[in-house]
C-alpha cells in the first residue's frame, strides 16, 4: 500500500523556482517520498504555467 501526494509548482516572476523544487523533493525524499511522475498541463501555445510532481511512499499504517 502507498500514500500519494501531488506537488503543484506555478510560473513565477523568473520562471519556475528549480532551486525551490529540489530543496522540496530533497526533504521529502529524506522522508520516504519518491518521485514517480510529472503533470505538465499546457495552455496557450503549448506554454506551461504549472508543474505537478507525483510522489509516493509505502504507508505506515
């Protein structure tokens, strides 16, 4: 069994906050999440203002 989580990252004044996304994939991974996909809706002419990043990790229960 496993618990999900999805992680939503917008577009920000500079782009997407890459730095901020490890830092926050680096802390959940040292808890047990593991990153298993990306949803990365388009809008406009295929630009994405958006990223999902789906983790799991076994449950505890």
């Amino acid at each position: 069994m496993f618990e999900h989580k999805v992680l939503k990252f917008t577009w920000g004044w500079k782009g997407f906050d890459y730095n901020k996304i490890e830092q926050e994939l680096n802390e959940l991974g040292a808890q047990g999440w593991e990153a298993v996909g990306t949803i990365v809706p388009s809008v406009g002419a295929g630009q994405s203002i958006e990223i999902g990043i789906i983790v799991k990790r076994a449950r505890t229960d």
